[in-house]
C-alpha cells in the first residue's frame, strides 16, 4: 500500500522524501513452453457490476495457528457451490498490504465454484496473520514468519485445506515456529496434487519459494501482479544507510504512543486509503467506490493493526532481495508445477518492471497480461476469473 509522500517521524534523520511514492500494494497439459497471451480489452470490465448478496461465503471460521508461544486466530472463508468431498481445492491468498482482506478476492471465489465443468471447485480465501480480520498480535514479523503460516495452513491435519478432523491436534499444531521437515514432507503429501494456490502480489511469491524448498507441492499456482519488493526498498534501495533508516522507522511504528500517532497519520487515514486507491492500486480511479474505503479503514482501526503494515513497508515480508533471486524462484518450477502470471497494464512503474521481468521467464508456464494496477482480481473480477479458469482446464481437463 502506499503512504503519503513524504515520511515523517520524531527524529529528522528518518525523513524520507518522494516526490512520486509508487510502492508495490503488496502484491495434464504442462506448458513445455511459456504461453503469453494478451487479455482481450473488448469488453469493459469496469462496468461489471457484481450482486454482494452473492459474494457471502458458504462458511466463515477460525482456525488457531500455534507460533512459538502465541495461538493466533487466523480468518478463512469457503466458497463451494456443493458439499462434495470431491471438489478440488483452490486457496486464495490476498495481496499483502496494510489493508490487506479476504474481500478482495470474495468475487472471484463465488464465480469459479458456480461455474459447471468436469471438476467441481471449493474456494478457500485466508487472512494473513497481523493483517485483514486475521488476529494481529505484536510479533516480530518477516518473510520466514510469513511463509511458515502459508505451510502450517496448508499442512496442518486440523486445517481447512488438509483437515482431518479430531486428529488434528496430533501432528503440526503446537510445534512453533520449528517445523520438522521430516513431519513437513509427510504432510505435503496428503496435499500433493489436490490443491491449487492463487496468490497477489507478494502472496504469490511466497508460495513459490514455499513450493522451490519443498515444503508446498501444489498443483498449479497463478500468480497475479507478483511482486517481492516492499514499498520503501523499491523505492529508495537497501544499501546499509537506508536499512538503518527502515529499522528506525519499524521501531517508531512499534512503539506504544508515538507509534499509533505515525500510524495514524501515515496509514489510518480515509482520504489517504482513497487518494493511494485512485492513484495506483486500482488503474480505474472509477471503480474506486465509499464502500471500499470505508471497509479498508475499518482494518486500521483493529487491534495490533500498525505490527504487520510496519514490517510490510520497510521490507521485512519481502520473500527475497533481488530481481536475480525472483526469476530463481520461478525457474525452480519448470517442469514441476504450471504457474500463470498475470501482469496488469497498469501497475506503477516499478511495480510492472518486475512483472515483465517475468515475461518467458523460466518457469513461467504461461504470461498474460490483463487490466489493472496492483489489485485486479478484485477492481477486475471478471476479467481475473476468465484467465484463471482456463488455466485450470487447460491443466486439469485431461486429467482422471
């Protein structure tokens, strides 16, 4: 999510100017070779108008993550048009931003599993930890931190993904943060080939540096306007001047008074929500409506809010360091698991430079470009739907 132009905190020397802040929001046919398509622009997806009483999930829940010495009551959503044990999984996974929400992706869940094909689809939409209507205790938040709740979620026998009922407490649930690998590699195969994975922004590329250390063995994974970069790292660098100035920074939003002030003033802030929706996150300032800014103001205002979102813009949640280490991720996928990028043409700048980074990269499977900016699967739902279905019948129709 972006924040306003200039940063300001109690001590001069962590000032940070920019004049144009355009940070990341964040974020059986196997393809031999990459697929780049270009998305029809025919149709006007912006005027799409999308019926809320059908978006209400089939089921809401909690499900308690065990981390270290915290149990953390994680939200999740399921969409299924039918309770049939043989639905295929597909896990939704939002964008990673101080407003991130499962409600970003309520749209394109509800039309998947309505639509009639060879496979039935069950639609599992989860809230980070510390963002969304997720808890947000005061943890040390990271990339490792982040990506070890993506596996226990996924894995954990009591989990809405893989669960087994009251066996559940038996196995992953209560180790912490050390996970065996041995436990690990036996979990992921209870999961292997029945799970699908769509992720945004830089949920997409934690899930594949999830799957590249073995740890996840999905089937396929969509990746839509992926990014790995924090707002100020891809901004202002991360020489070590500026990765003092990040951690001083992280402290004062950290911080018990001072902090929430900052917050408030940098993050928890209608017309700054709207201005930063209008301006980059969504590539219609249109489509931009008062519902959207009044839900996305309300997670502000939770409890524990500012922890995550501190970490998130000074780029400790970014999966790796580099653009070299990026398209690393991607290429550990060829011949292994089918990945689609959605690129949008109207990312930020530096944003859509990655983006096209991966444009025939290795690993890439297939490369299409849509409309958006840096949340399409919910400013385009129809759009994103229409892709990432035929992703799944071209990779799942000829299958048993």
């Amino acid at each position: 999510m972006a924040f306003s132009a200039i940063f300001y905190t109690s001590s001069p020397s962590l000032t940070l100017h920019c004049k144009t802040h355009r940070p990341i929001f964040s974020h059986a046919a196997y393809f031999s070779k990459s697929l780049i398509v270009k998305a029809s622009s025919t149709l006007d997806y912006s005027k799409v108008s999308v019926d809320e009483k059908a978006l209400a999930p089939t089921k809401t829940n909690n499900w308690q993550w065990k981390f270290k010495d915290n149990t953390i009551n994680i939200y999740y959503e399921e969409h299924e048009k039918y309770n049939n044990d043989s639905s295929k999984n597909i896990l939704m996974v939002p964008t990673i931003s101080d407003v991130s929400t499962v409600e970003e992706w309520r749209s394109v869940a509800r039309d998947i599993v309505q639509r009639v094909g060879k496979f039935n689809w069950r639609a599992t939409i989860v809230d980070w930890p510390g963002l969304g209507y997720s808890d947000r205790p005061k943890l040390e938040y990271n990339a490792d931190v982040m990506e070890k709740f993506l596996v226990d979620f996924i894995n954990a026998p009591d989990g809405p993904i893989n669960g087994l009922g009251e066996y559940g407490n038996l196995c992953l649930l209560g180790l912490g943060c050390s996970v065996s690998h041995t436990l690990v590699s036996a979990q992921v195969s209870n999961t292997e080939n029945d799970l699908v994975v769509f992720g945004g922004g830089h949920a997409a590329t934690l899930t594949i540096r999830a799957a590249k250390q073995g740890f996840l063995k999905p089937q396929a994974i969509a990746a839509i306007a992926p990014t790995w970069a924090g707002p100020l790292p891809i901004v202002f660098g991360r020489d070590s001047s500026m990765e003092t100035r990040y951690g001083l920074l992280r402290g004062t939003l950290r911080a018990p008074a001072v902090g929430w002030m900052m917050y408030n003033m940098l993050v928890s802030n209608e017309k700054a929500i709207e201005s930063q929706y209008k301006s980059h996150v969504y590539a219609n300032p249109e489509n931009v409506t008062p519902d959207i800014i009044e839900t996305r103001y309300a997670l502000t205002k939770r409890k524990g809010a500012r922890y995550a979102p501190a970490a998130f813009l000074t780029g400790l949640l970014d999966p790796v360091q580099s653009r070299e280490e990026f398209l690393d991720l991607f290429a550990a996928m060829e011949g292994k698991i089918p990945v689609a990028v959605l690129s949008t043409e109207g990312s930020p700048k530096r944003s859509k430079a990655e983006m096209e980074a991966l444009r025939g990269a290795k690993g890439v499977s297939k490369f299409i470009e849509i409309p958006g900016a840096l949340l399409p699967q919910e400013e385009y739902p129809i759009k994103v739907v229409e892709e990432l279905y035929r992703f799944l019948q071209e990779n799942f129709n000829s299958r048993a």
